[in-house]
C-alpha cells in the first residue's frame, strides 16, 4: 500500500482541495496535524529503523509513504492567553519540529513539494533577490539593513521607499504586518526599532499592475492583478485582495524563460512569484513564496492549480506537460 504524507491541517482549505481530488481518484492519503499532537504521532524506533505515522486512528509504516507535501503554516487558532501559554506553545513546536525535520532525509528518496532544503532556503529574501538579479530580473533599487546610517543615505535619492519585513509577523488573523510606504521623517522617528533588526526599504515602482505567478512544475499560472484600481491595495495587494479585478496573463517569453530558469536555480516545484509591472511595460522581481497561496484566484478564474499539485503527488514525479494556466 502507498500513502501521500501531507504535513499541515484539515483547516487549511487549499489542503482540503487538493485532497478532493486525491479523494475522487481513490489516493491515500495522510494528514499529520502537528498542532493537535494528541491526535497525531510520529514515532522513531531502532535496532533497524522503524518509522511510524498515525493519524486519527491510521498509522502507516515510513516504508509505504511515496510523496510528501509540506503545507505546515503558523498556527493562528490558538492564539496564547498568557506568557506560560506562549513558551509552552513554542516548546511544543520546536519538539515536534525535532521529529519532523529529519524526514527530508530519511524520505529523501520520495518526491517532495518542496524539498526541503530549497523550501528553506528560497524563503530567504536577500537570498531570492540575488539570485533573480543573477538570472537577469530587474529588481527594486534598495538596502537590507538595520545600519540607520547605511539606510538613510541609500533613500535619501528615492521620491518615495517601501519599508518591508524580511519575515511575517502575524499578532492576530487580522493583525499583519504588510509593505508600507514610509518617509525620511518616518524612518528617523523610528529609528529605534529600525536598529533592532534588518529590513528591506526599496525604491517605490509606479506600477500598472502587478504579477502573481504560481508555478506547479512546469505548469504556469500567470494572473493580472489590477492593484492600482483598490486605494487599500496601491501599496500591498494582500491588504484587501478579494476585492481587487483579476485577469489571466500571458508572460513574454523571454520572461517566462528566465522565471523557469529562476524556479529550477531556487530547486523548487512549487513556487509562488510576485512582479510588478512598471508603467514602461518592464517586469521587477519582488519575491517567491515556495507555499504560496493560490486559493482565491483559482476560485475566481477557474484555475486547476490544486488538480496539478494532486497530479504530482500522485504521480509522484514532475507533470511533463507544459502549459499556461492550463
């Protein structure tokens, strides 16, 4: 028997789609939840190597598992009340992450989305950004850094700058900490907390519209987001994004070239881009999300995202086909 290891939760709708189609063609799957450890498991044995999944009642032998997809995110439904709460919530995760962690290597041989490694390392920012500058993707003029000195002298030619966050930071559901546009008098009064810790400040590229393109092996999905239509989205689409006009888009070649180009250097099979598309008609690199979310434009443009990543995870290698929103 063979079983597709999915590590995330059955509240995470972009899971319980995928798996409706690993359902209609009679997959079988497993869900290891690990924030609700007392219905989940994972055991290690040894004296030979034994490892064991369980979830609600269904364990399964390492050995039988073929494709694993890591779709883990934070833990926004358990919020802590109070500090107890909160370093016993953080114990608990670097525990089962200890478990965790070490399949990359002990199912390394199985097909991953992503592998974990290139998931890692492609979250890094000045890491993408690098890289996208290597490939040959125009990217924002700007400065990562907490040197106060250092960022003012890099903005002081800018008309206006976007302070961004290098990770996320997520208080509450709807408490986010998005791109923003800043001044020089903003930067010096918080100066500070600027000092605490790097963070990315680029040029501000008057757009026409920006770009997500969700990348599925070699399938590509490229959508026109027509931010600049929403003044709560001017900045940062993800601010109000159910409300914004979308439309399917056909990259330039030369683009899309350079994108496959980009994705195989990040090492990923999944891949969420971020563009921007100036008001010349040039084409700026913001960022990738290797776990992306593709949910809404799939919704409201009839994409078959989900169905590709449960072709993968079924077929257990890379969909041959090559097609644009396909």
């Amino acid at each position: 028997m063979s079983f597709i290891l999915i590590i995330g939760t059955d509240e995470d709708p972009h899971v319980m789609s995928v798996c409706s189609f690993l359902l209609k063609n009679k997959s079988d799957f497993l869900i290891l939840n690990p924030y609700k450890g007392s219905s989940y498991s994972i055991t290690y044995k040894y004296n030979p190597l034994k490892i064991e999944i369980e979830s609600k009642g269904l364990i399964i032998d390492s050995k039988d598992i073929t494709a694993v997809w890591w779709r883990l995110k934070p833990n926004l439904n358990d919020s802590p009340k109070n500090l107890d709460q909160f370093e016993q919530q953080k114990f608990l995760n670097r525990e089962w992450h200890m478990c965790l962690d070490p399949l990359r290597y002990f199912l390394k041989d199985r097909f991953w989305i992503n592998q974990r490694e290139s998931d890692l390392l492609s979250r890094n920012k000045p890491y993408q950004l690098n890289l996208a500058k290597d490939i040959g993707f125009n990217i924002p003029e700007g400065i990562i850094s907490n040197n106060y000195k250092k960022i003012i002298e890099t903005i002081e030619p800018f008309d206006r700058f976007i302070y961004k966050p290098l990770s996320y930071y997520i208080v509450l559901p709807n408490q986010v900490l998005y791109s923003s546009l800043m001044s020089p008098v903003e930067v010096t009064q918080k100066r500070k907390n600027i000092e605490q810790a790097p963070c990315i400040f680029q040029q501000y590229i008057e757009k026409d519209f920006e770009l997500r393109v969700t990348i599925v092996g070699k399938a590509v999905f490229a959508v026109k987001i027509h931010s600049q239509k929403n003044k709560k989205t001017e900045f940062d689409w993800r601010i109000d994004q159910l409300h914004i006009e979308y439309e399917l888009f056909k990259i330039p070649k030369i683009i899309e070239n350079k994108l496959f180009k980009l994705h195989e250097a990040f090492g990923l099979f999944f891949g969420a881009y971020d563009f921007i598309v100036d008001v010349n008609g040039g084409f700026h690199f913001l960022e990738v999300n290797p776990a992306g979310q593709w949910l809404w434009i799939e919704d409201k443009l009839n994409l078959n995202i989900s169905y590709h990543i449960a072709s993968a995870l079924m077929s257990n290698e890379k969909i041959n086909e090559v097609g644009t929103n396909s």
